[in-house]
C-alpha cells in the first residue's frame, strides 16, 4: 500500500476496496486505522474552535444553538444542505475530492459505505466510539460499523407506515387496508372518485428498496471478499409486480413524491394516502396545514394477512469527515446531539425521524403534531414498526448511484412501456459494474 492510498484521517482507500465484504460478514478490516500520519489533533485546554456541519434535518439550528450556548470553546456553525435528489451527497463526494469537506455532515444509512470508499470518514472507534454504543439500538449502531471500525454516530431511523386522510377513506366508506391486496382494492375505490390513492414516485428509489425490504427482499449479501447482489430477486420483482400493475390500470400517479405538484395533490385530496415513513409526520404537517385533523397513521400493508413485517425509509447519523480538523471535540459533538434529552426534544420538536438513542424520550415525545393527526397516537405505529424491522437487511457500497439507476430506469420505464422487472434486470447488471469499477468484487446473485 502506497502512501497516495490512505486519505488524511480517514480509513484506507484500498482497505475498503479489497475488504468491504469481508468486513460486512464480520471479519476485520485489514490494516484498518486512522491513516492521519499521526494523532488527531488535539485541543488545548481553553483553545476556542469552531467546527462545520452540513445538514438538512428541520431545526437542526436549535440544538446546535443550544450546543453552542453551553459549550463556548467548541463553536459549530450549521450550513443546510439539500436533500433532494440526493444533492447533499454530491456535494459531500466534491467537497472531499477537493480536499475541503465540512467537520461534520448529516449522512444517511445507506450511504455510510460510499463514503468509505472515498475514505471520507474518520474512524471514531480510536477515539472511544465503542464505549457509548449500549446508549443506542443496536441495529442502527451496526449500520456504521464495518470490521473494527465505526464510522458515524446514528441519529434516527425512519420504520414505514401508511399515512390516510381517515376523513376522505370514511365519506367514500374505505377502510384503512391492513394487506396490500386491500391497498389495491382501497386504490380501485379511490379512483371511483376521482382521487388517486398515491403515486408511484420513479426517482424515490429509497422508498422502493423499503417496500422490497419489507417484502423480504436481500440487495446486498457477501461471499467472502465478493459483494453478492440480489435486486432482481422474488422479493423485489413482487413489489415491482404490484406497483407497476397500479400504474399500468392508472390507479396510482407517477408525480414524483415531496414536490411541488405532490404537495397540491396532498392538500386538496387527489392523493388521500401515503406510504412513508416516521418522519413524515412533520412533512405532511408543514406543507399541508389546511387538512390539519384529518390525518391518521397506520401500520405498513402486509403480503401476508395478520403479517408483522416492516421496514425502514432513510435512517441517517452524523458522521465525523476524515479532514475534521478536531475529530474528539466533533466526535463530543455528536454524541451529545444524538444521546442529550434536551437535544432529542428539540430534534423531535423539528420532527427529525425516530430516535437512535434508546433513552431520554418517551414515545408520546414523538408525537409534535398530535393535533394534525386528529389526537392520535400516531407514533404508537411506528415504534412498533420499529421494533419489528428485519434487521438482516444489509446495503452496500454505491447505494447512492443504485438509486439514480433506479430513478432513470423506472422515468424511462414509465416513458417507454418497459416492464419494471426489466428495470430491475438492467440496474442489477449496472450496480455489478459499478461496484466492479470501484475495485471490488462483485457479481450477479442467482
């Protein structure tokens, strides 16, 4: 290994390309370390500094605000970022080829392992990672944790449910489908009255491997030092089944979610459903106050009647960069915006998802817009959502550019006529590629 392999601060470039898979399975990663040609920097006792950190959760600003209130050596300055269509990623990826990310940055699960492979990430198990992992649930703390590593603090989670305007499904007499034979029933009877009861979004490629991880579906498995993917398996080519026969019969709409015309359809009533996730609570909440009362949660549709299988949408952490000029003050920083209660309530207040950290909330705490949900409960669903999620589910490098091949194959799917299976055919053959031209192992699963 050369010394042009091993990014400042961050785990080596190499490492990752020729152990990725071995450390998924649980084998160390060889010759894993810090790479910062010596220790991290360290803070003078008194030393003022300030740290960056990119980020677009809502209300990001009052716990920091808070953060800096309490703690004045250690200033951390938020920039936002945006969110979509994964953008904040592009420029994270830019920002470290050019040699100046942020200290710190808002990084979501499935993308935690296309960062190592640009060696991104510092490695925080030197700096005493290991020692909080018991304060969170554990599912979530392996999400970043590759071989010996860790490489980001988890922040929330995002378990799926199904979002229902109860007063549009109550005139038209549907009830809320506990199956997704009955969500194509419930979709049937919404069209009767010229509503659609949702859209297939084609760019929201992290909705769709919820849907296929709920279905039983497996993207990414190993075989010693080989990346095994599985797209194109049964699990996902049923999804895709279902979905593509409610857009082919037009029961669904194909306006991409969480837009400007998807908003519209939410508000006046023309999409009285949504497949989303925790966190969408705020994003109904926000964008369409004249249906305030209207809305109820319910548990994800199930394959099988009486089924208790969920997923999760997004899930994200905050991760140190491997240029972080201080790593343990942003590591310090990390850890007490994700475990501090008085953090997770400003969090929750900003509806920021579910809670990494297993204490310094109640469940009620989780419900800040209680009163646009007509008094319910609501987050009642999701932490039993939560608490049922396949935990086997495992992503891989790439994951980022798997989900723009997603996008652009369904748009040109729905453009053309092509088969969604055929979609899914054609992104596992890309996504093989893709990780091969890294330096990995890969290939087709069977």
């Amino acid at each position: 290994m050369t010394h042009a392999d091993t990014p400042r601060g961050g785990v080596r470039r190499r490492t990752v390309l020729g152990g990725a898979a071995a450390a998924a399975t649980g084998f160390a990663l060889a010759g894993c370390g810090s790479g910062d040609d010596g220790a991290p920097r360290q803070r003078r006792k008194g030393q003022k500094i300030t740290l960056t950190f990119w980020s677009w959760v809502p209300g990001i600003d009052r716990p920091v605000d808070l953060w800096n209130r309490n703690n004045p050596e250690v200033e951390v300055r938020v920039e936002k970022v945006s969110a979509v269509n994964g953008e904040q990623y592009a420029k994270m990826h830019a920002a470290i080829k050019a040699g100046n990310p942020p200290d710190l940055g808002q990084i979501e699960f499935p993308v935690i392992p296309s960062f190592l492979l640009d060696g991104g990430l510092r490695d925080l198990a030197p700096l005493g990672a290991a020692r909080h992992r018991d304060a969170f649930f554990a599912w979530q703390w392996r999400q970043s944790v590759f071989g010996s590593g860790i490489y980001a603090i988890p922040q929330a989670s995002g378990p799926m449910g199904l979002f229902v305007r109860q007063d549009l499904f109550d005139r038209w007499g549907i009830v809320v489908p506990r199956t997704w034979d009955a969500y194509e029933a419930a979709a049937k009877e919404v069209r009767r009255h010229g509503a659609w009861i949702e859209t297939f979004a084609p760019t929201n490629g992290n909705r769709f491997a919820g849907l296929a991880w709920q279905a039983g579906a497996k993207w990414y498995a190993t075989h010693g030092d080989t990346w095994v993917v599985h797209l194109d398996d049964a699990p996902t080519r049923r999804v895709a089944d279902f979905w593509e026969g409610l857009v082919r019969r037009k029961l669904v709409k194909t306006v991409p979610d969480r837009r400007d015309a998807w908003y519209k359809d939410v508000q006046t009533g023309a999409i009285p459903a949504w497949v989303g996730a925790s966190w969408g609570d705020a994003l109904l909440a926000g964008n369409a106050p004249g249906t305030k009362g209207k809305w109820r949660a319910a548990p994800l549709p199930q394959w099988q009647p009486g089924g208790r299988a969920y997923a999760n949408w997004g899930g994200s952490t905050t991760a140190v960069f491997a240029k972080a000029s201080y790593p343990k003050d942003a590591l310090d920083f990390a850890l007490w915006l994700n475990t501090d209660p008085r953090s997770i309530a400003l969090l929750l207040k900003g509806g920021y998802g579910f809670p990494s950290a297993k204490t310094g909330y109640a469940t009620t705490d989780l419900d800040a817009d209680r009163d646009f949900f007509g008094g319910q409960q609501y987050s009642r669903v999701f932490a039993d959502a939560g608490a049922h999620v396949d935990t086997a589910w495992q992503w891989g490098p790439g994951v980022d550019t798997l989900f723009q091949r997603l996008g652009d194959a369904f748009t040109d799917a729905l453009a053309d006529g092509t088969s969604f299976r055929a979609v899914l055919t054609k992104v596992q053959r890309q996504t093989v590629a893709d990780l091969r031209d890294k330096g990995l192992k890969a290939e087709s699963g069977t």
